[in-house]
C-alpha cells in the first residue's frame, strides 16, 4: 500500500498534505493499492546532477486515482499495469507479471 | 471600464549576449526611445524570474530605475517563473485602470547563457514541485511524459512536432529581434539530439539572454489592451486531472474572453508558450482555436504558419526568437504590439485582434493577454 491524502471533493494524491490544493479542505490520510497503469514515460538523456544517465520516468496512475512520477528499470508501454514499490525511499515502477 | 493602451515598446536582440543584465535593459529602453519619443512614465513594473540566481544580484527594481535615470519613480518587481513578462503588462495595465497612473514603463529581462548549461538547466528546475524534482524530473522531462501521452491519445505523428519547429525557425528568419535567424528542415529536427524522448533538442526553446520594455499609457497608443486572465494550476502535474490540456490555460482564456466581449474565432494573430513544440500544440487547443486533439492536424495543413488561416509565433516563439524567460511573456505581447500597429516588416500579418499566451512553470501560472489595434 503507497500512503496519501484524500478530500472530501474527490482530490487525491501520493503526498501526505494537510489541505486540499483544489479546494483547501482539511484532508484525510489514506491508504492506497500499490497497482496502476502507465500514463506516459520518457528517457531523459540529461538529468540534473546526481542522477542516473540516462534517467527512466515513468508517470503511473494508480488504480484509485492518484499519480504519480517515479523511476523504472523496465521497459514500458502506455496503459500497461505496474506495480508501485519502494526502493530506498524512492518510488519505482515494474510490469505486473 | 477604462482600456490601456500600448503607447511604444523596445527589445535587445535575443540570444548569447556578451552584456550585463542591467546593460541589456538598458539597450531595450534605447531601442523604445529610437522607435518612439519617450515622454516619461508614472511608475515602472519591472520582471524578472531569477537573477538571484542567475546573476548574485538583488534589489533589481532598484537597480533598473537608477540604471535607466528614472531615479524617483515607483519601481516594482514581478514574478510568476517563466510567465513573469506576462504578468509585467498585467500589472502595468491594472495600474492603468485603477486611475493611478496615466502611464507606465513595463519592463522585463533575463540573463542566463553565461552560466554552464547543468546550473541553469537546475536553477530553471527550482519551478518543478519537489516530489517530481527529487526523481530528477526536469521541465524537458515533464514536458516529454506530457508529450508521450498526447500522441497516444490523439495519434500525432513525431513530424508534426517537428513542423512547429520549422515553422518558428521560418519566422525567426524573418525576426531581427530573434535568437535563431536560420532556416531548419524536419530532418534536422528529427535528427537532432535526444533530450527526453519524444523530445530533440530542436522541439525545446533555446537557453538565450534578452530584454524587452514597453510603455502603457491610458489614452496613447496605436493598440488597446482589452482582455487580461491569469489562472495557476497545482504545483506538481502528477495532481492534475489530465496530461494533454492545461486547465490554467483554459481559466485564463476564458477570463480574458470574456473581458475582451470577443472569441477565439476573432483572433488573427497568436503568440503561444512554446517552451516546447507540444505546447505549442496544447495552446492552441486550450485558448479555443481548435478542438482539443485538433491542434497538431492544424499545423500539419499549415493552419498556423504565416500565411495560413491562424498565424502562430510569427515572432519565432520562444523556440527561435529565444527564451530568457522572465522576458519572453512581454515579447510576445511585443509581438502582438508590431503586428497589430503595422510594424512587423517581413512577417506582417493583417491583423487587428491579437492573442499573446504565457505559462508560467510547469503550466501552473498562465496569462492570456487580449490586444486590439485602434482604429
């Protein structure tokens, strides 16, 4: 499970944040199913110093509604199903088998 | 309600620029005063997205007014990342209608190619919400996955992207003012280098350093300012609700609109962030000149070149006229300004509503200025 915040008017995010960027609702923290699909993803062949070149995007929907970018080692296809996982504190993203 | 008028306006040339920031201001002012006799202003609103960074120095609003002689005069600063020049003529124009000046000098400036490319490329980075900044997500980066996802929606083929960029370096030909003054063909575009794929370095706006100024006046001036809209959308993309349109964009828009009492069909020239060439194509769709999906057909029919039914960048756009970016959202609305008062030389466009389009980092704070030629 990847922890988020929900509001009341539907918003929700991967960050845990006190108040609703759309609304500015108090929101609520929740859990969400590690498992999404793949919106988009992109090689970036000059990152910022301190990372990986090249870099490996990946912008993941996951299954209740929040995005969010993280890294990948696979390769990707746009609507295919990934799982979500914690690495170091890093999000990444691998094809569910 | 009163209508602000643009009375004159001056630009550096843009690109690698071997002068100081306040020296390049300074340039832009003499360029106004060569083109029109400069009777003073009220108050100066002066833009810059980070010269702290860029350059070490502070206290900017300042360091204009003494630099230009207008020691005396207000003097502000505005900021709002890469729209900053937008939001300059905004600021000036509702000083204008509050009644509390009779007229004022907008300027905005950037100076960033004297610095290696990886410290600019991660001081234009600080715009990016820190929970995509810390993947090493760069603005090529965000604009790649929004890139990626747009063609998968709608099918744009890789070479309509690349007939934005032909397109604008057609026009900076043209430009005196531009950075790239040099013709490119879609085979150099798509044989360029990689920076974040499906995006070259030809699909991304060039790092360039430039000034640009205006004055506004509330009863001089061959162009009237009759629509203004800024909206801000969330900090990080990943929090919004879809990839491929800019809601901030479309709240702007339709504020501008609606002040304006035209629509987009009216427009007969456009200026749009083309921070890169997708965006250019997301603009369209998002101020209402095409539907949405529609934007990248348009330019493959040559919709928006030059001679075609809707003008874009003219100027070049931020991809060959350059992007010093606090300076560009004012550029383009010096554009709209040249081509509206019949001074655009080699790419005039007959014209008389004008559109100018800014977005402000990632999309997230957006300004869509309505300009009208008086007649």
């Amino acid at each position: 499970m990847i922890n988020g915040s929900e509001c009341r008017c539907g918003f929700r995010t991967i960050s845990i944040r006190p108040s609703c960027p759309i609304c500015g609702k108090m929101m609520v923290q929740k859990e969400f199913p590690d498992e999404g699909r793949v919106l988009s993803y992109t090689r970036l062949q000059v990152p910022p110093e301190g990372f990986n070149v090249p870099l490996d995007l990946a912008m993941i929907e996951l299954q209740e509604g929040p995005k969010l970018v993280c890294w990948t080692e696979s390769e990707l296809e746009i609507g295919q199903m990934v799982e979500v996982y914690l690495d170091q504190n890093m999000f990444k993203c691998k094809p569910l088998s | 309600m009163a209508r602000p008028r643009i009375e004159s306006v001056g630009m550096t040339r843009f690109g690698k620029r071997d002068v100081s920031f306040l020296d390049l201001i300074a340039e832009s002012f003499e360029d106004l005063c060569s083109r029109a006799d400069f009777q003073g202003a009220d108050a100066i609103f002066f833009g810059s997205m980070n010269p702290e960074a860029f350059c070490s120095d502070g206290n900017q609003a300042v360091a204009v007014s003494d630099r230009l002689g207008l020691t005396g005069l207000p003097s502000i600063r505005v900021e709002t990342a890469s729209s900053t020049g937008a939001a300059v003529i905004q600021e000036g124009a509702r000083a204008i209608i509050s009644g509390q000046y009779e007229s004022v000098l907008c300027i905005a400036a950037e100076k960033m190619t004297h610095l290696e490319t990886r410290k600019t490329t991660k001081i234009l980075a600080e715009v990016i919400a820190p929970s995509e900044r810390m993947y090493g997500a760069t603005m090529p980066a965000l604009a790649a996955l929004i890139t990626r996802r747009y063609m998968h929606e709608y099918g744009m083929t890789r070479e309509a992207l690349a007939k934005v960029a032909v397109k604008s370096h057609a026009n900076g030909v043209l430009n005196p003012y531009a950075h790239f003054q040099k013709n490119i063909d879609e085979g150099k575009v798509l044989g360029s280098k990689v920076v974040s794929d499906p995006l070259t370095i030809y699909d991304c706006a060039p790092i360039s350093d430039g000034a640009c100024c205006a004055v506004l006046s509330s009863t001089r001036g061959p162009v009237r300012i009759i629509g203004a809209g800024q909206s801000t959308d969330t900090l990080a993309v990943a929090d919004r609700q879809t990839l491929t349109s800019f809601s901030a964009t479309r709240r702007a828009a339709a504020r501008a609109f609606d002040a304006a009492g035209i629509s987009p069909s009216d427009i007969d020239v456009a200026e749009v962030h083309d921070a890169f060439t997708s965006f250019e194509i997301i603009g369209t769709e998002d101020l209402g000149f095409f539907e949405p999906g529609q934007g990248w057909r348009a330019v493959e029919c040559g919709a928006t070149e030059l001679n075609g039914e809707l003008p874009v960048n003219p100027s070049g756009g931020l991809k060959a006229r350059g992007h010093p970016v606090g300076a560009s959202g004012l550029a383009q609305a010096i554009e709209i300004f040249l081509q509206l008062s019949g001074d655009a030389d080699g790419r005039q466009i007959d014209a008389r509503h004008g559109l100018a389009q800014s977005l402000g980092g990632l999309a997230n704070n957006n300004f869509v200025t309505i300009m009208e030629a008086v007649d």
